[in-house]
C-alpha cells in the first residue's frame, strides 16, 4: 500500500513523521520509536514506546506487552490512570506534530483528549456487548454481532459468555446493528479486512436465518465484492452443530462468501472432554471438519495445550494427535494452539483441584505444544498435501 509521508522538527523530541496510509495513519520519531497507529478517524491503535507494545482497545483499555529475557511474553492491562497518562501523551504528541505540519487530514489527530476516548468507549458499549474473543486472525475482523452469548455455554473452563443468554438476532436487528456499527466506524472501517459473525456459535441459526442475514450484509455493502471489508466472512461454531446443516446448505454458504469455520476442539481425548464438559466427541470434530473441507470452506481447530493438567497429559496429546492426522487439513487451514488459562472461580478449576490434577507449567505447555506439532510434521512429511498453518492463540493478547 502507497503512503504518504508528511514531516516536521519538535524541540524536544527532534524529527516526526506521520505517515498517511489507505487504511490507517502512522506517526514516527526519530528512526525508530516512540510510534504510534490511529485509524482513519484518529482512534489509537498500538503503540510501542519504551520497548514495550501497546494495544487500545475501542472500549479505552489499554494493554502492553514485552519479550521476558527468557524469551517468554509477559503482557498486563494498564490501570485506569496509566492508560488516562499514556493516552494523553501520545495524542499530545500527535496533535503538536499534526499542529506543525499543518495539513488539515491531520486534524483527526488532534480532535481526542480523555473525554473524547471516554465518550467513545461508551458509544461502543451501546453498540456492542462485550466481545469475548476472535481468532487470532481475525482480530481486524468488522465484527458484527448476529447473535449474543453461546448456544451451549456449559463447559467448565469457559467464562467468555456467562454475562448474557444466547440469542439469534432478526435481520431487522441486524440491519440496526450494522447502521450503527459502519457510523460507528466511519472512515476507519478500511482498517477492518473481514466479517466476523458472533458471539460464539452464530452458524448455529437455521439456513432461513442465515439468508436473511447474508441479503442484509449485502445490501448494507459490506459483502465480499462491495467492501470494505471485502476479505469474507468467518465464524466460530461447535462441532457438533455443524451435521444441522447439509452438504449443499454449506456449499450454499460457501458461495455466499464463508471463507473460514473455526471449532473448538480442545482436546481429542473424549474422557477429557466428558470431564470438561465438552459435548461430542472428537469422532464429531473429525467429521465436521470434512464436511466443511467438502463443501468448500477453510477450517480452523483449536487446541488447548495444558487443558486437563497432568492427569490427562498424556492421553490428551496422543488423542489430538491422532484427530488432527485424521482431519483432511490443507494449505488455507490452520491449526491453533491456546495455552490453558484458568479463569479465576471457575468450575473447572473446582473439580481439577477436587480430583489432585496439577496444572501443567507453561514450559510444560509448550512442550506439549512442540511433541503436537512435531507428530504432525512427520506425517505431513511423508505426503503430498501442503500443510495447514500452526499458530499460538494466547487469549490473554486479545484486544478489540
């Protein structure tokens, strides 16, 4: 992507250049940092100040992240004051350097203080409820929420959707929804590269519901061929949902632009999910990913490494190995794998703690992890097919 590169001199800072992009807006000091990324409407994105990474979120919270010396990630939210202190001085920053260069496109940099950030945040909270996660590779997605909560919302170690029933939107609901998302956005919806359908499980509708949907998304211009974003649109769903729908209801789909199918997995030993609290099995999982494959779509599992702690470890890691080698899993697939977190009080936490289950370290997780991965690369060795991407998703970086 072109960008166009405006500069100045500050006093005490040296030089600044800010960078006009198609999708977002740069700043620069010096060579190399501080530097800081707005989208087009002047919202701050990230940051990395001090060898650190930030991330804002568009409800105002700000999270940072470093590399341990040990190599691993240690990240923590910002308090409410922090984040008010690093705000401020970066949009200071912005709107001295936007002041000197003079140009009026800069004045998005210059309209944010506490208040404004504050305002916003509570605009996002009417629009959205919470969004609990995404996919790593979705976390640019336009999310637009065509249900709230999870269809299921029983297993033990998952607190994301406990704070609202599950509900399936009209498409007049939906309708209201993205008018008041796309205002919401504005110019800065360019930054956003897909549709991501939520919460949790929202293929879960009937095919009638999903229609409708799809003729709201596109006559709202927001389908594949009309963007931005133009970059498909992709969903969560629970193995053992997906035989709701046929053979030709997911070519259907396919065709009206679904491009990724993300499953849950977690585990493919079925005494552990039992023990979680999972429903299916991993046999469901197997199979829900060959029907997706069949009609077209890309799939995405995830796996939770340290789920099941030292009890299961074994078993766990020979059974996912073994679903994972059994899935027709390709080029344009991706295999993730989630460190374990415990949410504080949760049931999960009860009955392991019940049963003398150790969680395992994070060492222990990544190298669980690293036999997973190693198993798959053997037998991917041994055939034709490209393989499918393997990935980390920590839910502890998550930032909307």
């Amino acid at each position: 992507m072109s960008a166009e590169a405006l500069a100045c001199e500050l006093s005490d800072v040296g030089r600044v250049t800010i960078r006009l992009r198609p999708t977002a807006i740069n700043l620069l000091v010096g060579d190399a940092e501080p530097s800081y990324s707005f989208d087009l409407l002047g919202r701050l994105i990230g940051a990395y100040v001090g060898g650190l990474n930030y991330r804002r979120s568009l409800d105002n919270r700000v999270l940072s992240k470093m590399s341990g010396p040990d190599g691993t990630r240690q990240r923590r939210w910002l308090s409410p004051d922090e984040a008010t202190r690093f705000l401020t001085a970066a949009y200071a920053l912005a709107a001295r350097a936007a002041s000197a260069i003079g140009d009026p496109r800069l004045a998005v940099l210059q309209a944010w203080d506490s208040a404004a950030l504050a305002a916003d945040a509570r605009r996002f909270a009417t629009i959205y409820r919470p969004v609990s996660i995404l996919p790593p590779d979705q976390y640019l997605a336009l999310v637009l929420q065509a249900t709230e909560g999870c269809s299921y919302n029983r297993c033990t170690f998952c607190d994301f959707y406990r704070d609202r029933p599950f509900r399936i939107k009209s498409a007049d609901e939906l309708r209201g929804h993205i008018a008041a998302v796309r205002a919401f956005f504005g110019p800065a919806i360019a930054l956003r590269r897909s549709l991501f359908l939520a919460d949790a499980n929202a293929l879960v509708a009937p095919m009638a519901r999903l229609r409708a949907w799809l003729d709201v998304i596109d006559a709202e211009g927001l389908s594949q061929a009309s963007g931005p974003p133009a970059g498909g649109i992709y969903s969560f769903i629970d193995a053992f949902d997906v035989h709701r729908k046929s053979l030709a209801d997911w070519q259907e789909l396919a065709g009206r632009g679904l491009r990724r199918v993300y499953i849950g997995m977690e585990s493919g030993d079925d005494a552990l999910l039992r023990f979680l609290r999972k429903p299916g099995t991993a046999g469901d999982v197997i199979e829900a990913v060959r029907l997706i494959k069949q009609a077209g779509i890309a799939a995405s599992v995830i796996i939770m490494t340290g789920i099941g702690g030292d009890r299961s470890a074994a078993a766990h890691e020979s059974g996912t190995i073994a679903a994972l080698k059994a899935m027709p899993l390709a080029a344009g697939d991706i295999v993730y794998f989630s460190p374990f977190i415990d949410p504080p009080g949760s049931e999960y936490g009860t009955l392991a703690a019940a049963a003398g289950i150790r969680p395992l370290t994070p060492a222990e997780m990544a190298a669980q992890e690293a036999r997973i991965r190693a198993a798959l690369q053997t037998e991917r060795d041994a055939g034709d097919a490209a393989p499918p991407q393997y990935a980390r998703y920590d839910i502890r970086e998550f930032v909307y």
